[in-house]
C-alpha cells in the first residue's frame, strides 16, 4: 500500500467536480484491502443506478453509479445524449428526475445531479492505472430482447490493455446496458468507467477514472490549476504503475517545478524516489509534503522509509501514530490497519508487549471491517505468538 485514496461530502456540482480532482490526484494501490467478490458486489451493487435518457420516441437505457451520498451520478454521455432531463432508479427502487449538470463527449462522460431524501450508497474511486492481469469486477444492466434489463449484474475479468491514453481493455463481460456502471478493483474502487463491449468478446472497454478531471466545472483560475496538477500526477502514476520509474519521477519533478506547493506532488515523488532507491531524497519528499500538508499518507509513507529503508525504529513509530492520529481523525480507514500493524510488529520488537497486543487488536478489528481474512488472521496470529512468549 504506497498511496491514499479519499473519499469526500460534496455540495454542487462545481464543489464536486473540483474534489474528484483532489480525490483522483491522490490514488491508491491496489491489493491493500483486497475483497472477495460477495463483498464486493454487496458493497458497491447499492450505489449502481438504471439511467433512462428520451431518444425520440424510444430510451437511451444504461448504468451510471453514484459518487455522493448527496446525489451525483457519473455515467457515459453517450447515455444522456443532449438531454438537460433524465429519469434515475436506484437500488432501492425510487425513482428521481436527473439534471446533466457536467458533459464531455470527448471523453463520453456526463455528470448528473438528483435530489434525495436521504444519504445515498456511494463508491470510491481510485485512479491509480490498474495493473494488465489485474482483476477486476464491472457492475450494470445489461438487457436484451430475450432477458430486459438485468438490474445490477455482477461479471469479472481481468485488464487486458491498457492505451497510452489510458483507455482500459477488459474481459469482464459486458453488453448493451452495461454502459456507464462502475469497473471496479480488488479493494472495491472505481478504476474505470464502463464505456462499451462487445458480448462474447473481450472487446470491452472502459475510461480511465482520472478522466473525470476533464468534466468541465467552474473555470476559475484554481480549477485550471488543480485541473494542469492532476494531469502530471495521473500521468506520473500511470508511468509508475508500469513500472516506469525513472519516467515517474520526471513526470512528478515537472510537476513539482511548476506547482511546488502542491504535496501530493511531493508524496508521489518521494514514493518514486523510494522504488529507486534514493532514501534521503525521499525523506526530503515527504518531510515537504508533511510541512505542506500534514495527512496521513504522507506520514505512513515516511514511517515505512524509517522503519524498511533507514532503520529508525523509534522514528518509525512516531509517524505511524501520526498517521493514526490523523485517520481516526479525518475517517480515512484505507491505511489504518496497516498502520495498526505496522505498529505493533516494531512495538513487538522493542519488547513493549502490552502496546504491540494493542496495536495487533486494533489493526485485526480493521482488517474485520474490510473483510480482508489474511490480514485479519496474521494479526490474531501476532497476538498469540506475543502471549505464549514466556
């Protein structure tokens, strides 16, 4: 787990179209909290809504799920076609009258913004380019003239190939009515928008989910700025991803020399210094974004060089108790269960028993939340190992 994905509470469409940025610059490995396919479709299905759009004297029918529990639904624009008006299901059965209210057929992405009674389920979403081979999980209704629509089906696959622009190629099946719905990774997050498929094929594809960056929003001078710095860190993570390091660290360098109070630049670059060996440059990366802005990644990121790479161990456990200050804090529970553990396992070693006990129930009673039994059975397995300890 090298980067954080954050999730926000959006108040209108220009509010969340500049927070996506924020939330997609930041992204997130995959693999951390990886989950079963039950839980899985039992966490995300919730969030997948039916849009019916008027195209004459039919419907454009298909899937968009829901970004904020306030009321934003992210589907294909090929969907809404040229509609300010279009009618939304939820999960639930209710039914709303959505307004278009961001389109970029560029990229065949539209925003569209209802008004609920109450909270509504909502998705993560990741940009952080999934690797080729990786799983992944597509969310939609597909329909026929045999079936109808199938509300909320549930296929899997792998990534297949991925362009230089990022377009995502897939094998989990998709077909008419699928369009829209949610890609999603191992840990549950968005990492791709299904865009079209070809059923009985693996012609399927899906938009990067770092394109939501290109809805138009508010043009203030800000919003091009957090527009240009996203554009260096999804190109940066994607060159990472591919293992491109060197290519990484240009990418964030450049971005860095024109932004350089940005810290999520920072973080990234360090992260990529880190793969490359240059521990002190990395320390100095986020030592920068930490005086920026103190977050927990930045933190988590900098505990793992002290403990793995410099060999600080008392330093070590300074940051990840920042890290879990500030989690517990801000409720950002991706990291917290490592942090946790991490914890523990140097508290362990420094022979301080009863904190590393602490530690090892804290980190099993997040993995418990995240369903992730591996992580959950290594850290019971510590606290045994600690207690026969004569």
């Amino acid at each position: 787990m090298k980067l954080l994905a954050k999730t926000v509470t959006v108040l209108n469409s220009a509010a969340i179209l500049r927070s996506l940025a924020a939330l997609i610059a930041l992204g997130a490995t995959h693999g951390a909290f990886a989950l079963d396919p039950v839980t899985i479709y039992q966490r995300s299905s919730p969030a997948v809504a039916v849009i019916e759009a008027p195209n004459g004297k039919s419907f454009n029918r298909g899937s968009g799920f829901i970004l904020s529990s306030k009321g934003f639904i992210l589907t294909n624009q090929h969907i809404v076609g040229n509609n300010r008006q279009v009618r939304i299901k939820l999960a639930d059965g209710s039914v709303y009258q959505g307004t278009v209210v961001s389109r970029n057929p560029n990229v065949d992405l539209a925003m569209i913004q209802i008004q609920p009674q109450k909270p509504l389920p909502s998705l993560r979403i990741q940009a952080v380019p999934p690797q080729i081979g990786q799983k992944v999980y597509a969310i939609g209704n597909p329909s026929s003239k045999a079936t109808g629509m199938l509300d909320r089906s549930l296929s899997d696959g792998i990534v297949s190939r991925i362009d230089e622009s990022g377009l995502i190629q897939f094998t989990a099946s998709v077909t008419f009515g699928s369009s829209g719905g949610p890609l999603l990774n191992e840990d549950g997050y968005v990492v791709g928008i299904v865009r079209s498929g070809a059923p009985g094929t693996n012609f399927n594809f899906a938009v990067p989910v770092g394109a939501v960056n290109l809805l138009p929003g508010r043009r203030s001078t800000a919003g091009v700025q957090v527009q240009q710095i996203n554009h260096y860190i999804t190109v940066g993570l994607l060159q990472f991803r591919q293992n491109n390091f060197q290519k990484a660290l240009q990418v964030f360098s450049a971005g860095i020399q024109q932004y350089p109070s940005d810290p999520t630049l920072y973080s990234n670059r360090g992260i990529t210094r880190r793969f490359l060996r240059d521990h002190q440059g990395a320390l100095k990366d986020f030592t920068r974004s930490i005086q920026l802005r103190p977050s927990s990644m930045a933190y988590f990121n900098q505990a793992v060089l002290y403990e793995s790479d410099l060999k600080q161990p008392q330093q070590a456990i300074k940051d990840y108790s920042e890290a879990i200050r500030i989690n517990q804090k801000w409720g950002s529970p991706i990291t917290l269960g490592d942090a946790f553990y991490r914890r523990g396992r140097l508290q362990s070693q420094q022979g301080n028993k009863k904190a590393a006990i602490a530690d090892f129930k804290q980190a099993a009673k997040v993995y418990s939340q995240f369903a992730n039994r591996d992580r959950y059975r290594a850290a019971m397995d510590q606290i045994t190992l600690i207690t026969t300890q004569p």
